[in-house]
C-alpha cells in the first residue's frame, strides 16, 4: 500500500507541474522557424523586401527566429498558403484581396476604381480605414499584419489592343480568386475566370485565356511580355497588399520578440517602398524594351461599366466601407 501511495504522490506531483507549464506555448529559449510563401520570382520586389525582412529579423532575435521564404508559389497560390498556415504547415503569407475570402471587408483593398492614385492609398491603409480592415483580417482569417506594399496599378494584358469595353467582347481571361472582380469584368463585357497566377503563362500559351490583369511588376515577374503583346492602362485597381503571420504564431512569441519582429517590419516597410521608386517607372521600361505596347483606354468608360456591378456586389457594410474610401483625403 505505501508503495502505491508513493506512485501516486509521485504522479500527483507530476501533473501539477504539466499543468502549470502546460498553458504555455512561449517561444522562449527555441529557435523559431517560419514558413513565408508568395507568388513571385526572386527578382521581385516582395520577395527582395521579404529577405531583407528575414535577415534583420533573425539578426535582431539573436538566431531565435528565422524565416525561410518560398517564392513562386512554391508553397502553393495564395489561397492555399492561407490554409496551410491555419493548418499549421506555413506560417507567413504575402496576401491582398483574397483575403476577402475570410474577411469580406479586405475586398476593399482592391475595389476597381475606388482609389485614385497611391496616395490615396496611404490614407487609407495607414489610418482608422485601414485598422478596421486590418483587424477584421486578424479575427476571421487568423492573420497579423506586418507590413504592407503599395501596388503598381492594374493594367489588362492582351494580344490585341484594347482600348473599350465594346473591345472586350468574347474576350477570355484570367482574374485572382477576388468574386468582385469576376463581376466587374462580367458586367465591363468580358469572359472572366478565376486561375492561380503560376497558371497564367500556359493558360495564355494554350489558348484557354486571352489575358489577365496585373500591375506591372507581376506582368514581367511572370514573364508575361514573352506571350502578350499590349499593356493596356485601365489601371483599374490601386491597391496595397499585407506581410502576414499566422495568429498562433505571433501570440507563441515573447515580448520581446514581438517587439523585434515589429521594428525589422517597419525598416522593411521604408526598404520597400525605396525599391518600389527605384524599380517600378523601370520595369515598365523593360516591358516596352520586350517589345510589350503600352496603350492608353477609356478609364472613364470602364469605370462606368464597372460601377453597377461593383455596387450591387457590395454588402451594406462593404458599401459603407466603401463610400468612406472614396470620401477620404
């Protein structure tokens, strides 16, 4: 009998220390690795920013955190990067729009026509508009912002001009899986359909698409000026797009890694838009040295085909989200 009750102290006290450490998942005295995946090629700026970002960060945490980064979609497209990270095999992602997905009000970081240049831009994601948005991210998709990048507008690439909607007409093409966009390019007489970026070039090469749209960054990243022939300015979105860790990864770090975290994002942040000056007026240069055409269009005429669509795509609390980014200053 004293033997089972020495067991069963011994077991007592066992437990008592299981559930005092048990509540904890501190990253304290471990080497944290993170997976970071996203949609471009080694040359773009992301991806550049992204080791930028990594290095200070491992830097900055003593070796307590490093971040490898997949570029190309190596960890699967946007979507399926999210869900792995809510499924705890990735941790970070490069994401704007299809956000939406999670958190509805994100479409609103890219709503054609709702921006009027990248300062307008700044306003928004920078202030009280862009804390709302960033913390409907953090509840319903499960994500913590970082930093951000101010997007090129987007332009429709093509193998004939088009420079109208009435020039859109059975006009095939690839859209990121955002819904309001599938709408918007319906109602401007388009055949749009939703395809993973990495998908592009061979759906272009095959024949099952015409074109798609993106900034220009993405346009060459993509090595899209090797099977299209025009640029079409419609600059239909300007937009910004998030660095994001899962929330069960942030919250498992220290304080104090947190706050290392935070100060390599905001020196990434000011590195990034550095390289977004130097390099986006020549990246357009390279498109047109490939031989790409850049042809102006009828904004006002896509906008005004757009805007039903766009409205009647919008819920009431979308709506309203909307109506004050086009108010802000």
């Amino acid at each position: 009998m004293k033997k089972w009750s020495l067991v069963s102290a011994i077991l007592a006290v066992m437990l008592m220390l299981t559930a005092c450490g048990g509540g904890s998942t501190s990253t304290e005295g471990k080497v944290v690795k993170w997976k970071l995946g996203h949609l471009s090629d080694e040359n773009h700026i992301w991806h550049k920013t992204a080791v930028k970002f990594a290095d200070s960060v491992k830097e900055k945490t003593d070796g307590q955190i490093e971040i490898n980064i997949y570029p190309n979609n190596s960890l699967g497209g946007e979507t399926d990067t999210i869900n792995a990270i809510q499924a705890g095999t990735a941790d970070m992602v490069i994401s704007g729009e299809t956000l939406q997905n999670w958190a509805p009000k994100a479409a609103l970081m890219a709503v054609p026509y709702a921006f009027k240049d990248l300062e307008h831009v700044k306003t928004v994601v920078e202030g009280e508009l862009g804390e709302e948005i960033e913390a409907e991210i953090k509840e319903k998709a499960q994500l913590t912002t970082l930093y951000y990048h101010t997007r090129a507008p987007r332009n429709l690439t093509s193998n004939d001009p088009i420079k109208t909607p009435a020039d859109l007409s059975g006009f095939s093409m690839r859209v990121p899986n955002v819904p309001l966009f599938l709408k918007a390019w319906e109602a401007a007489g388009a055949k749009p359909q939703v395809m993973d970026f990495n998908e592009v070039f061979t759906g272009v090469q095959q024949g099952v698409i015409d074109g798609q749209e993106n900034p220009v960054d993405l346009i060459k990243s993509g090595a899209l000026y090797e099977i299209q022939n025009y640029v079409n300015r419609t600059e239909h979105v300007y937009s910004w797009i998030y660095i994001l860790v899962g929330n069960k990864q942030w919250d498992s770090l220290t304080d104090e890694q947190r706050e290392a975290v935070l100060e390599a994002a905001k020196e990434a942040q000011a590195y990034g838009d550095e390289l977004y000056e130097q390099e986006i007026g020549a990246i357009e240069e390279a498109l047109k040295a490939e031989g790409m055409e850049f042809i102006d269009v009828d904004q006002e005429a896509f906008r005004e085909a757009m805007l039903p669509a766009i409205q009647s795509s919008l819920t009431e609390e979308q709506l309203d989200l909307y109506e004050r980014i086009l108010a802000a200053e």
